[in-house]
C-alpha cells in the first residue's frame, strides 16, 4: 500500500483558511501534454482566522514561476502542495505551471475525452490544475482566459471576450474551486432560450461532439422544465446570461454542476428512442434537473466543508424527486425511489461501509459520494417537511436562501432556519445525520373496548464506530382500514422519538387494519407480523398507492423466504392478489409493472442474514425463477391483454403515459417468454422500433437461453454507438444464466469494444456481473476473481472508479463460510498491490474491517 499510516480528516478539526480570495485570474494556454496554466489571485489575511499558514493545494503540477506582488519567490513545494511567506496585508500570488491533460486517466483536474478538454474538479480536483486554496468555504469570482486553437472554448459565467483562437469568460458570482470548469474542442450546439419570470433572457445550449446533435432535444426540454419549476415551486431564479451543458463521453460519475457550465457523462444528456429507453429519459430528465436546481442549492450556497456534501446533495436529491414527481407520477416515483433506497442504501447503511450521511472522518472524500449522503440524506428532507408541514417547508427555504446566498454552510445552518421558522427544537432529529445504520421500528398492536393501540417501538443496529444509537424522530405514517377495507382514519402523522411508544384511537367500532409507514414516511425496516391474508387484504384495498405496492412486495418476499427456507410452494395469498391487481385496468400501467417486480436476490440475501439464515445464492435464484415461472402459469389468460398495452396510439414519447405502458407491456412479455420459450419475443425483437422495445425484447431473448442471432444483430446495427454498446455488454452479463455468467464476463473482457478505461463501458460489464447475484457469487468464486483482477488494473488509471466497484464486496460476510474465504482472499490481493490508490485502500480496509 502506498501510505503506511493514511491519514484520516475530522470534522471536529475544521479551521476557517488563513487568507480570503477576493478574485482569481486564470490564463490557459491548452497544449494536450503541456498545458499551461497562469494565475493572478488577490489575497488578504482573513480576520476570523487564527492560523495564517500560507499553504495552497497543488498535485501533479510542474511549477514554472511564482511571484508575490511581483517579486519571484521561492515556495516550498510538495506533493501536496506548497507554502510560502506572505505580508501580514493583502498581495496579489502569481503562479505559472505545466500540466498534462492528455495522459490524465483519472478524469479529475482537466482532462481529455476524445480529443476535447474538459475539467472535473469536485470534490478536489482543482489542485490539479493550479496552486488554489482547493477548499469550498474559500470562495471567489474568476475571470478565465483560454488561448486554444480550438473552435468552441468555455468557462464558467458569462463570455466577456471572443477572437480567433481565444475566448474570456467571467463568473461574477462567488464560487469555490469544486465549480470551476473549462471545456474547449470541436463541438457543436444544440441552442434554445429561457425568458426567467423578471424578465431575463437567458441562452441556453447543450454542446455534443458533431453526430451526437439529433440526441440533444429531449435534454433541453427537461432544462426548461427545470429552470420553470425552481421557480415556480421554489421561487428561484436564473442568474447569468448563460447556461451551458456539455456531454462528454469520459466522465467518473453522472454530471456535474459548474456554474453555468455543467458537464454531463454523455450517457446522462443524450438521448433518442432508437438509442435510449424509457428509464433513460426519465433519468435524463431528473439528472438535468438536479445539477440544474444545484445552482442555488450547492452554488448560490455551498458547503463549508465536504463532510457537508449532504447539505446540497440530500436536498438537491429532494427536489429533483420532487420535479420527477410533478412532471410524471408520484406513487410511481417514490416506489422506484424506494426501491432503489433498499436496492444501494440499505446494504451501505447495514455493512461495513455504513456512515453517517454525514460523515464525520474520511480518507479520501470521493469515496462518500454515496446513497447514503445522496439517497438517505434526501430522505432526511422528505422526514423534516413532513414534520413541519408543507407551509413552514416553504418558509424555512425561503429563509435558507434569504440568510445564507453566497455562504458556505453547514447542517447547523440549515436545521437552525427550520428552528427558527417553526419555534421547533431539532436536536433530537439531528441523530439522523450523525447515526449510522437503518433503524428497526417494530410494531405492536392491543383491542380493546373500541380502543385500538398501536405500540411502536424502534431500536437501530451497531455500525462501525456506533456500537450503541440513541432513538431518532421517526414520522410514522399511519391510517386505518376497517373490516369491510374502507379508510376509517385518513393518514396521520405519529411522531415516535422515544425508543418504546403507544399511540391510541378511540372511538372504533370495530377492531382496524392498520397501514403503517404511509408513503414510505421513513427509511426505516418496518417489522410488523402480518398473516398472508391481511398483507393481501391490504393489497386489494389500501388508500396509500405505496402502501397498497409495499403489501404486495411484502406478499412476494415472504412467499420466496418460505420457498428458499421450508422448501414452500408459491403462495396463492400473492398469486391471487397480484392477478386481482393486474386485472384492474383502472390502475395506472407503470404502477402495475412496479406489482409485478421482486425484491433483487441480494435483498432476500440480506433479509435471510438478518433472519440468521445463511443466504445461498443459487437456492435464492431457484426459488425466484419458481415464482416466476408460478406466476406466468397463474396469469397465463390475462397476459397478452397487458402485453397489448406496450402498442401504445401515435409516435413514441417518452413520457411517464407511454412508458408506463411500454413498462407493463414488457413485463407480460417476460412472463410470456417462460411460457412460449421466446418465440413471441423473437417476434417483438423483431418489429421493435424503439431502444425501449428492443431492449426488452432481447432481454427475453437471453433470459430463455437465445438470442445469439438477436445479440449478434444488435451489435453490428449499433457498434458505432457507444451509448449502446454500454447496454450490449451490461445486459449479456447481467442475464446470464448463473453457472455461464462468470466465463461470459471473462469472454467479453476480451472483446475489442471492451475499452476499459472508459468507465462507463468498465461499469458497464463489471457492474452487469455484480448485478448478477447468483452468477457473481458463483462457487468458484471465478467472479470475484474476475473483478479484482481488473480492479487491480484499472486503480492506477483510475482510482474513483475503481474504488466505487469495491462496494461489489461490500456484503461479502453475509456469505457461507467457502464463499467468504475466497471473496476475502480477493480483498486481501486488492490490498496488497504495490502502490494501491488512497481511494482503493481505504475502500478495501473498510470493507476488510
Ligand atoms: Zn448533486
């Protein structure tokens, strides 16, 4: 390993910086393999500060010069950065140093993607572009030139200056360094306006490599969308002249959000219906959204420090759920969002990786960059508005812009303006952002004399670090159904703060069914001792569109438990009424394609861990294919009706009408392909139109063991597209049969389209394998060894990507004894390689621990 002792950050050791920055001047002269790079910055001591070390970040950099108010001087310089003496009065530092974009694999400071230059600089990338105090409570405007002989050239702000070969562009808004951006090369622009509702117009474009413009449209709708909604919802407005997104094809993550400059992974702007399905455009739409409302929460306002990344990720996540639920539906929504908050959050927050949403030590920040902080952190939000209620919400926000525009703050700041908009005490609800781990509330319920007693009672498990929690504020959401299933109390709110509480309603004349956790008003683990019948009775007649799919996703968990575990047969409880619920076409399409999902086999591998059952991956596959294949049988008659809903009247859009239709249309077409073996597949493979129809076609295909003529079709109609081929090299592995998916990992591996350093196509096919539960964990253990020998080649070409795929290992000691020895064998290889990434290293160690 590299260091010997890594060094690890508090939050309890925060200190504001010596010195303010009151403007930066940066001057590019872009060269592939020597750029340079020359900054005039004007400093002054900063009177709060107590500590006047003059040090500023700095890697990889080759300092030509520097110079403090004129005179050359000297500075210490380490791989860190350097330090230099400074007057006790403001000066003006200037620096001049060489970069290499061109060999920058990291795809952090400013790299090249194809021939362009683009820049990623959070969370701490801009020290590899310059000498900069690279930390967010340091705040500044920047004017930028770039000398280029390239015909597009951008910066963050508005463009102050154009001539052949070179452009200037000034950001008249203070900004950390995370913001700062510079694209430059051969693009063209996909170009529209907005008029803000003062009157404002602002030019919009969406900048693609040429041949991508025809995927351009249905982005810049979707920014429109956004800057409409932030202010009709949020009263936020846009405040430059300009806003610019860039796609590029090399990019760590989704997006980012760069003052007036955000740059997209291309994968999360582009799209076409021939190219993207309905899932991507719905992400399109929300990533845009969310790097666009970043600009008052994240810009405008920023954070102290990164242990308050949740302070604009949770809440930027909140509101772009909260725009995804205006603009399409919002059960939908929120189930998908559950789903996915069990799916990637749940095994964070119940692992070894488990912490805080926000954190209080790391190593290297990139690696906290997870649901937890994103998903559980936007979660926070949703359990403080529904606390305070939608009005004081509104004030609260409207207060948190008034105080704190141009500040960068902390979750102090934030929780205060809702103390003092409300008069509310939130200490206690602040144990959401320093406790670990998924809280337990159990539920216990007493009848008598028309007096129902519900008994709550919560507790959460240790995490490391956390041996023993404290009880949190848990909104629990709760109505009631009487015998006959109609609602007898409408949703009410039950704040539970003590560890054990009893909640009464009086006044019932018969004893109720209660529908606890309305909406999914926590992210808790609600265990409640339901019989089959009452889940089913739920089923058929909760109120609560969440409640009522969250009755059958409890149906279909405990069926597969009782079939993996009692060797059970399907239960007719779910069989019965799921067909009752897909029958009913007055229920929206896209809600009936969420009933007919299943908990993820990872899931049920950590639900039986927490049940003391050692998970056996293949016995978890079998028992899902039963069920299935239970199901296909049981629906047989109704399932070319709900496949008939994917022909949707007039051309393709992907709006959550249609998608909804297409969504169930697919998932009867699955069950379809267990009864018929593919043949109706091959069919709708055939005469699919749209990327949404044939993706799901050929998922049919390969999941009854064909489509190898389908797949080989597939490439030669879209090796030219990369986008696609992401989804070519993901969907063979992740629907591989489970004793194949290892070899066909390894096969594709070898396949000339597999450029690994484009983390996009690695996720691709490595995240496919880890996706494939049974396949991943085969016995053998040839996954597991498959992923980190290319872990281990990708780490120094690529440290974040590399360190985000070790979570594959993260639920690694759920396993038998066998498959822990060898996936532990493989940690222990990681860990050893010389020279290993701080981001890797300290992945691994945790996940070791
Ligand atoms: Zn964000």
């Amino acid at each position: 390993m590299r260091d010997a002792a890594p060094t690890t950050i508090y939050l309890k050791d925060y200190t504001p910086f010596g010195y303010i920055v009151d403007s930066v001047h940066l001057t590019f002269d872009l060269a592939p393999h020597a750029t340079r790079v020359k900054s005039r910055i004007a400093f002054r001591p900063n009177p709060e500060a107590s500590d006047k070390t003059f040090f500023l970040h700095g890697e990889e950099l080759k300092l030509i010069r520097a110079s403090i108010d004129g005179a050359e001087v000297t500075p210490d310089v380490t791989d860190k950065g350097l330090t230099a003496s400074v007057p006790d009065a403001p000066f003006v530092w200037e620096a001049e140093v060489e970069i290499d974009p061109g060999n920058n694999t990291a795809l952090e400071g400013l790299y090249m993607s194809n021939g362009m230059y683009c820049t990623q600089c959070e969370a701490e990338g801009f020290r590899k572009i310059t000498y900069y105090p690279d930390r967010p409570d340091v705040m500044s405007t920047f004017t930028v030139r770039i000398n280029g002989n390239l015909p597009v050239l951008l910066s963050n702000g508005n463009p102050t200056g154009k001539g052949k070969g070179w452009a200037e562009w000034t950001d008249p808004w203070p900004k950390p360094a995370y913001l700062f951006a510079l694209v430059a090369g051969d693009l063209v622009a996909h170009s529209d306006g907005f008029t803000t509702k003062s009157g404002r117009h602002v030019d919009l474009n969406l900048w693609v490599r040429p041949g991508d413009e025809g995927k351009c449209a249905f982005g810049m709708e979707a920014l429109k969308k956004s800057m409409k909604w932030d202010e009709d919802v949020y009263g936020r407005e846009y405040d430059l002249d300009v806003f610019n997104i860039v796609a590029v094809d090399d990019f760590n993550m989704g997006a980012m959000e760069n003052k007036g400059l955000n740059i997209f992974n291309s994968s999360a702007v582009l799209a076409s219906p021939e190219t993207s399905t309905d899932a991507n455009f719905e992400r399109i739409e929300a990533i845009i959204a969310h790097e666009y409302f970043h600009n008052w929460t994240g810009n405008r306002i920023t954070c102290r420090d990164w242990f308050q990344l949740c302070l604009k990720e949770g809440l930027t996540v909140f509101r772009d759920a909260q725009f995804t639920s205006d603009m399409r539906s919002a059960p939908v929504k929120r189930i998908n969002d559950v789903i996915e908050l069990r799916a990637r959050q749940f095994p964070e927050d119940n692992g070894p990786l488990a912490h805080p949403v926000r954190p209080e030590s790391f190593q290297e920040i990139n690696n906290f960059y997870t649901a937890t902080v994103y998903e559980k952190g936007a979660e926070v939000i949703g359990m403080l508005k529904t606390l305070v209620g939608d009005e004081a919400y509104a004030k609260a926000l409207d207060l948190y812009f008034e105080r704190h525009d141009g500040q960068a703050c902390t979750i102090e700041d934030w929780l205060k303006v809702f103390e003092d908009t409300t008069g509310r005490d939130l200490s206690q609800f602040k144990r959401w952002y320093s406790q670990a781990g998924t809280p337990r509330v159990k539920v216990e319920e007493d009848w008598a004399d028309g007096t129902y007693t519900l008994t709550l009672s919560q507790s959460t498990p240790p995490t490391p670090g956390q041996p023993e929690k404290l009880p949190q504020v848990i909104p629990v959401a709760v109505g009631l159904l009487g015998p006959n299933g109609d609602e007898v109390r409408g949703t009410e709110v039950l704040e539970l703060t003590d560890a054990r509480q009893s909640f009464t309603f009086e006044g019932l004349a018969a004893k109720p069914v209660p529908s606890i956790l309305r909406g999914f008003s926590a992210p808790v683990i609600l265990e409640q001792d339901s019989t089959p019948a009452q889940r089913a009775f739920m089923l058929a007649h909760d109120t609560d569109p969440f409640n009522r799919w969250e009755a059958g996703r409890a149906l279909a968990t405990e069926t597969l438990l009782g079939m993996i575990t009692r060797d059970a047969a399907p239960g007719s409880d779910y069989l019965d009424g799921l067909l009752a619920v897909m029958r009913d076409d007055a229920l929206d399409p896209a809600y009936r394609a969420l009933m007919l999902g299943l908990p993820t086999q990872s899931e049920l591998a950590g639900m039986l861990h927490d049940k003391g059952v050692t998970p056996d991956p293949m016995a978890i596959w079998t028992a899902v294919e039963t069920l299935r294949q239970a199901t296909a049988q049981h629906m047989q008659d109704l399932l070319p009706r709900l496949h008939s809903q994917s022909l949707v009247d007039g051309p393709y859009r992907p709006d959550a009408e249609q998608s909804g239709k297409r969504a169930l249309g697919s998932a009867a077409l699955a069950l379809i392909s267990r009864l018929d073996g593919g043949t109706q597949a091959a069919t709708e493979y055939a005469r699919a139109d749209n990327m949404t129809l044939q993706l799901s076609a050929l998922s049919c295909l390969l999941k009854s063991g064909k489509g190898e003529a389908e797949l080989a079709a597939f490439y030669e109609q879209w090796r030219h597209d990369r986008l696609v081929m992401d989804k070519w090299f993901g969907l063979q592995v992740a629907l591989a049969s489970p004793d194949r998916a290892p070899e066909i990992a390894r096969r594709l591996t070898e396949h000339p389209d597999f450029n690994w350093k484009n983390p996009n196509r690695f996720r691709a096919l490595m995240g496919g394998l880890a996706m494939n539960h049974a396949g991943f964990h085969h016995a053998s253990g040839a996954s597991y060894e498959l992923l980190a020998d290319w872990l281990i080649r990708l780490d120094p070409v690529n440290p974040q990507t590399t360190a985000r795929m070790c979570s594959a290992f993260q639920t690694w000691k759920r396993y038998d004894a066998d498959r822990q020895d060898l996936i532990r064998a493989q940690l222990i290889r990681i860990a050893e390689t010389p020279d290993l990434s701080r981001d890797t290293t300290e992945m691994i160690s945790r996940i070791l621990a």
